[in-house]
C-alpha cells in the first residue's frame, strides 16, 4: 500500500524535528561541559553525536527520495517548502508550521555550532601558544638573524646543515 505523500513529508518533518532537538539539547550540554573543561565528558558525547548524524543523514535521504518521487509525478521538487506549496491548501496549512519550525531550529543549531567551534579553536590557539611558551622558555627568539644564519630556525626554509 502505498502511502499518500502529503503523509511521509509530516512524517519526514516530525523526525526531523526529533532529530533536532535532540541535538540542541546535545550542544547545550557540550557547552556546559566545555565551561566545565570536562575532557572526558566531552569524549563521551561522541557516540551520541554520532548516532544523530545518521538520523540527519536518514532524514536528508529521505528527503531526497520525497523529492524524487515529487518529480516523477510532476510536483515541484526544489524543496519541501516548494512541494508543500503545490499541495491541496488545507495540507500545505498544516505543513507550513513544522517546516517554520524546523528552519528556526537550523538557524539555532549553526549558530550554535559555529559558536562552540570558535571556542575551541580559541582553545587550540591558546594551547598551542602555552606550549610554544613552555618550549622557548618564554624567550621570543628570531627565525631570521643579520648577517648570519639564524640559532633555531624551521626545517622547511633552512638550508642544508
């Protein structure tokens, strides 16, 4: 039997919108534990997030297959958003919220991502600078010297020693 396609893009839309926010309460805990500096907490938070990434990629499959078969019967299939339009009004009504809804949601979750991104790079940077600091004793040295060959220089740019 085969079932209407009005029916599996709700369907599609609600576990995208599980999906989702699923992974904002994820990077909200991220976030806590990255205030917290908790490495190992952070670790284990791999195989959740590894878990909604297939369920993103399901949906986005899934996606493509309601958009294929959209083409096929001669549907718009740019987007959900364009297919909805193309529906009887009274679906494409009940469809509009969840598809609002669930931009909404991708908004927040880029920007949160980019976010918590930023601040591990700021972290990375810092460290790396902490080390580089350990390492030189704290004593900025040239890479360049006048006049001669440079003490401590980097191996790609050096000449044969």
């Amino acid at each position: 039997m085969d079932i209407p396609l009005e029916s599996e893009l709700a369907e599609l839309l609600e576990r995208l919108a599980e999906t989702q926010q699923d992974l904002l309460g994820l990077l909200s805990r991220k976030h806590d534990l990255l205030l917290a500096r908790d490495h190992e907490a952070l670790a284990a938070l791999a195989p959740e997030e590894q878990r909604l990434c297939s369920q993103l990629q399901a949906c986005h499959d899934h996606r493509q297959q309601l958009l294929e078969r959209a083409a096929e019967a001669g549907l718009p299939a740019d987007s959900i958003e364009a297919l909805t339009s193309a529906l009887p009004s009274e679906t494409a009504q009940s469809l509009r919220q969840p598809i609002d809804e669930s931009r909404q949601r991708t908004h927040l979750l880029r920007h949160q991502s980019i976010s918590q991104w930023v601040v591990v790079q700021r972290t990375v940077l810092h460290l790396s600078q902490m080390l580089e600091i350990i390492a030189t004793g704290g004593q900025l040295q040239p890479t360049y010297g006048k006049g001669g060959p440079a003490e401590n220089s980097g191996s790609l740019m050096d000449q044969a020693v």
